[in-house]
C-alpha cells in the first residue's frame, strides 16, 4: 500500500496518477452489443430466449418459463430465514423514508399581468431495473434501484436478473418483494438491456433503465440511451476517509477493507496528519488482512489503487477531498460537522467516528448508487429526481401576450426567425 | 403536408413513421472527433489556437486574442439599440425569476435514535456554455443556458463561440453579458469541448458543458461524457398543437411554421377533430407560406415530417400527445387548465389560445432548452437542477451504530461481504 505525504515534491501529479481511471470501451463488446440489441430489436422474445439459452446455459422453451409475478416473489420472501426477513424489511423502510423527502412537487404562480407559470411534476411509466446475477447478486442493490422509482410513483416496476445455470437467488427476489417491483424476467446481459429499451411481445418498452452491470450491460445502456434514460455509467467503487488520528485504527483498517473487497480496482484512501497514526492502522490493516475471506481481492486492490495520505492539517485534508470528490466519504473526526462547510464535492458523507460506511451501503437510508471517478463534482446519488420529471406550463392573458409578445417580436427578429416573431405579432392586442 | 385521421386502418403505424428519427452517429464524425480531442488534451492551447485557426479561418497568435473578459462583453451590450438592449434585459429578468423557483436547498433530520440523515444541496464550480456560431447564433440561447447555471449559484461560467472568419454577434455577447458569463473565448467545435473538458493553459477545466452544437460539438460532448457533466444531445425541434377548432387559423399556421422554419428536419403536427378547421389550417399555411423569408425551409418540414391530424376527440387527442411526448405542446383550447390532468409528458405546455410558442423561446420564463424525440418520457427541460448536485449526510449516533449495524450485518452476511459485516460489527456497543 503507498504511502504519501502531501508536502513531498510532486505529492500532486502522485495523487492524480493515484485516481487515473479510464474506463476501456472494447471496440469487440461494442460491435457485439450493437449485433445483439439489433436482433432483440427485430425478433424480440425469440432473439431474448435464443441469446438467455446460449449465455446463460438455460433451457427455456418460453418467456412464461423467465417471468416471476408478484406471487413468486412474495414465495420467495417467505422462503428466506426469520433475520434476513427481518433485515430487508427493516433495511427497506428506512430507506423508504429517506426517500420520501426527496419528492418534488409540482408548483405554480401567476406573474403582475395573469401570465400563469409552473413546473408540474409527474413519474415515469415504467421504469426497468438491472441486477446483475450470479456471484455480484445484491439484494441492497435492489432496494436502492426500486424503492426510489417507487416513492416516485412510477406505474410500473419491471427487474430483469440473470440466472446462470438456472441458479435462482430468493435474497434478490425477496428484495424485489419488498420494493414493490411488479415484475421479474431471468434475463440478463445486453438482450435484457435492448429488450427493455425496445420492448419484446411480453416485455413492454421502458422509459428508463437503472443499475449496474458488467462491460456488456454498459456498452448495452449506453447504446440505448436517448431511446430511453439511463443512470450513470458507474466506475470502481471509492472510499476517501479523513481521520484526525484517534478512531480505533481497526476500525478505519476495516473500514478500508470493506470498500477494497468490492474489487481488485476500487479505491481506499486514508488521509491523516500523524504518522504514527498511519503506522497503526498499517499495522491493523497486515494483521486483519489474513482473516478476511476475500483477502486476496482486498490486498490487490490496497496496493493498486489504496493509499495512506499523511497531510499538514484537517484543512488540507478537505481540500484535497474536494479534488478527489470521492463517492464514499468519511469523516472520522472528533466534531465532523464542523468540517461540513469545507467540504463541496462527495457522493455520500458519512459523519463521525460510529459511522461506518457500510451502514450506508445497505440501511441507513440514503441510497447507496454514488457518483464515482469524480464525478460527484457534477453528480448527485441515484434519487426519487431520477424517476420525476418535470413540464414547463406557460398560459399568458390577452394582455401579456401583448407585453411578452413585443419583447419576443424584437428578440426574434433579431434572429432572424421571422415566423417566431410573427406568431406572437399576430397576438398582440393593443394600437402601438 | 400529410393529412391522417385517427379512425383509419393503419394510423398507429403511419403516427410511428412521422416521428422515426435515428441521430446518425457518423463514424468519421467520431474518428475526426477523437483525435481532435487527444490532440487538445496532450497540446492545450497551441493544438486549440491551431484549429481555430484553421476551421473558423482566423489569424490569432495567441489566446488574448480569442479571450473577451466582462468589459468586452458590456461594451457589445451598450452597441446595442436600445429595443434590443431593453428586450434582452426583459426576456433574462423574466428568466431569472422563473428559474429562481427551481432552486433546491439543503436539508436534513433526526431519526428516534439520534441517526442524523440529510440532503447537502451545492452548486457547480465551474461550468462551460457551448454556443454554435455563424447563422444560428442565438443569443436567447445564451440566456437559457447560463441563466440557470448563475441561479444555481456556478462559481464560474465560461462561454464559447465560434466567429468564422472573425465575425462577432454583439447581440450574442451583449446576452452573455446579462447572463452574467464571466469569460467568453471565441473558439468552437471538438476542439472547444475538448478544451473546456480537459483544461489548457488559459482554459481551465469545466465540471459541465451545455449548450447545443453541430454534428462534431455532440460527438465531443458524447466523448467527454464522464470526463465532465453534459447536457442531452438534442433532437430537431418539435411541436405538437392541440386545437378546439376555434382559434384563428392564421395563428395556429404561423404557430406550426416557427417550429418548422427552424430546420428541415424539424416537426409540427397539428390534431383537431374539426376537418373543416384542418382545412381552413391548411388553406392559411397556402396563404402565408410565401411571405415567410425561411418559406424554403418551411415548406421542406412541413412536407417531410408536419401532419394535419383528424382526431376523434380532445379526450384521443391528450393520449396522442402522451405517446408523442412532445417538446413542446399547444393547448390552443377554450379551457386549458381542464386538460391538463390528462396529460402526462411534454418537454412545456403552452395553455390557451394567446400563448405562443414562441413567447416560450424568449421571454415567458421557462427554459427553452426541452427534450425532443419522445425523451420527455423520462427528461425535463434545462433548469437550475442540472446545475446543482445533491450529497447524502448520515452520522450515527453510538446507539445507532448498534441498532443499524446489526441490519446491515445480516445483509452483508447474505451478500458474502465480510468486511463490510465486520465493519458495522466492531462498532456494536451493547451486549447480546
């Protein structure tokens, strides 16, 4: 694991080769994506089976055999043991509840002369939600994608899930339960993807498709993008944790762990001003490390891509933070929301020494689908805003039109646009 | 101009092709894009001077020569004749206040154990308008644009505009001055994105770039998606008209031909149930086509992508429209209001017969940037939200600690995430 110091020379372009990331678009995924979409696009649920068949090592005759309703899912949940029952249900909620505050509601004012403006807010129709199968199954991952597009409102939950070898898993399905998603398909992959982007014989078109995938389901998404939404590309997974050198050391070298075992390229990074500090949780960090399951993951990714930071002071620390604008921030400090106002770009900050980041990841309540690679400098988490949109509402009187139209008649014509102006010249109502 | 009616056989199908529009993503556009955004990246200034140059026929030495600061841009406002100058200050005051209500604030609550979740509302740092330069530079364009990032609260907004052989719009720069545009740089293009994405010498890098552009300026826009925020890459221009039959004819014609002279590619459909009123529509366009400077244009849209449609009534007008989703929608009926609930997706509703769409390009007050090609299914128009980001807050408590890391222990477990388990498990106070 590196070990940095921001007052060495060239401590800047270190750090910025530190969070070099550039996602490789393989042209090879690419022509195949666009070869498969085409065809789902076409054949629709013959090209869906056919491609489930053959990559997922399935066997299904027909779609009816890769479609679970609201009653399989709810078998599912019954089928799951009394904790984990417990634990979604308790997990769904408060996400649910913090979800809640992020309705945006429609509003309207009139102006001096009766001209009515407002923005009506609606739902989406039907929203389509990926979960990727096998070993990456995640039911919080599930709850974060469909409980915002619930509270939203939207009409219609569909999720499609991959099943390789037929290998179902009722943590995900039970999740789906408790979300309220209306609808399961056992399909996967960039089929799924163009299936739910153009819609097949029982598969109905979406608006929008959320949630992460591997390289095919990207390339897929991006694809249809413009056909319907999508939620962002995500990269590696980051933590950036700022630490004023007196949280136990285990906690921190745990708290590091939990965001390298999600992969050999996400990021953990530690910033602190004492160096015996860093030495500690150094040493925390070899002698948990042997007793973690994915230890092997967790060690490639802490000396790819992981860092112990020392730095002059808290100040700096945030300053260094709002460069990085990670996706998970910890502020490890006795009086965190003293730092608040100096810190500008982050997905998620999670505050004081108790707050571990993975109680964001799975029930604290806010979602847990983080702007990543930076983009928290223009990014926001995956919310309620992403399944709401919103329509402009113009009416003006006889006499703003008269008002408006004059201004617009002037600004017009100064384009060179001759009809615009003309169609509001033809409404107005007073002799000049 | 096509006339469908909505009782014939085949109408689904013949309403499917009018809208069928594919944005062509030409492979030499890319190719040339790329590798003019790599040369921006590795060159900075010297590649960006040297593509001005040669693209927009210019002889600039250096970046002081393409840079005009807040004084360059007032003293074009003050060449201005005072109609002009009143209009735009008019058209950017309504504009502000509009866009003022869209801003979003911070928050942020208690639960019952002391857990404190909130919502952390910032805005941008440094955003970057693309204006296309030459004949359809637009200087409402520049107020929809920067005026919503300036609410927002952006630190710094930056502008670019190409000037073909040197040409400048003072009306452009005078609305950039409004607007509050801090920097304007007189270049275009790849290379302009390029330069606004990755940052030269004189340029420093943006988090978002907005505005529209050519076939090359959305290619590099698409590219450095991830590098930097963008904005939707834009359609052509739509209408759709609803009419009671009752409005004046000549109206509603010119109505259809402000969107249609825009573009040939561009869209204006028009359902009434009233034949004889399609009729008398028809018969005002005949009239008034050849006075129109841009009749050439408009003929062209009218005849490739415009429709008189025959409805059966209001009532299958409102579905029609919610399949279309329309950028913008006119609801030139007796009572506006009575519709609205029916109608669910539109980029901006213009209510009543004395509204124009065009009042809404200028000076009513909302954004005149609005998703085209059916994407207000899931998109909104430009606003102070795209210039804002969101960041989640959570601190626990030490009893919330406990509470919630028992929760997000079990899932963890079932996800086979062991270090994220024993993360919220070291911070467990009390005993079993």
């Amino acid at each position: 694991m590196q070990r940095l110091n921001s007052g060495d020379a060239g401590f800047g372009e270190r750090l910025q080769a530190l969070l070099a990331f550039e996602t490789a678009q393989d042209p090879t995924v690419d022509e195949r994506v666009a070869a498969i979409c085409a065809d789902v696009k076409a054949r629709g649920d013959a090209a869906l089976i056919e491609y489930t068949n053959r990559f997922d090592r399935m066997q299904a005759a027909s779609m009816a055999e890769l479609t679970l309703g609201r009653d399989a899912l709810e078998a599912a949940f019954l089928r799951l043991p009394e904790a984990q029952r417990a634990a979604l249900s308790a997990a769904a909620g408060r996400v649910r509840r913090y979800h809640e505050k992020q309705l945006a509601h429609s509003w309207q004012y009139e102006d001096e002369d009766g001209t009515l403006l407002g923005q009506q807010v609606t739902a989406l129709d039907r929203v389509g939600i990926y979960v990727p199968g096998g070993k990456a199954a995640y039911p919080s991952s599930v709850l974060m994608n469909a409980l915002p597009a619930k509270v939203a409102g939207v009409g219609e939950i569909v999720m499609v899930v991959p099943t390789p070898g037929g290998e179902r898993n009722d943590l995900v399905f039970a999740a789906a339960y408790i979300a309220g998603v209306d609808q399961v398909y056992t399909v996967g992959g960039a089929q799924a993807v163009a299936a739910l982007a153009y819609g097949t014989e029982t598969i109905a078109q979406v608006d929008k498709i959320t949630g992460p995938g591997n390289a095919y389901v990207a390339a897929a998404k991006r694809r249809v993008f413009g056909v319907v939404g999508i939620d962002m590309v995500a990269g590696p997974s980051e933590i950036l944790v700022i630490c004023d050198g007196t949280t136990d050391p285990d906690w921190i070298a745990m708290d590091l762990f939990s965001q390298a075992e999600h992969d050999e390229i996400a990021q953990a990074i530690l910033l602190c001003p004492d160096a015996a500090y860093l030495d500690a949780v150094a040493a925390s960090i070899e002698r948990l490390l042997p007793s973690m399951p994915r230890r092997d993951i967790i060690a490639a990714s802490l000396a790819n891509r992981g860092a112990l930071v020392q730095v002059t002071d808290l100040d700096e620390a945030c300053r260094i933070a709002n460069y990085i604008a990670p996706e998970h921030l910890e502020l490890s400090v006795a009086d965190p929301e003293a730092w608040l106002p100096a810190l500008k770009h982050a997905g998620a900050i999670f505050m004081g020494r108790f707050t571990s980041e993975s109680l964001g990841d799975y029930c604290a309540g806010p979602n847990h689908v983080l702007p990543t690679s930076r983009t928290a400098r223009f990014a926001s988490p995956l919310g309620v805003y992403d399944f709401q949109k919103r329509t402009s509402l113009i009416r003006v009187s006889r006499e703003g039109a008269d008002r408006l139209g004059r201004i617009a008649s002037v600004l017009a014509h100064g384009e060179g646009l001759t009809a615009h102006a003309r169609a509001a010249e033809l409404r107005l109502t007073q002799a000049d």
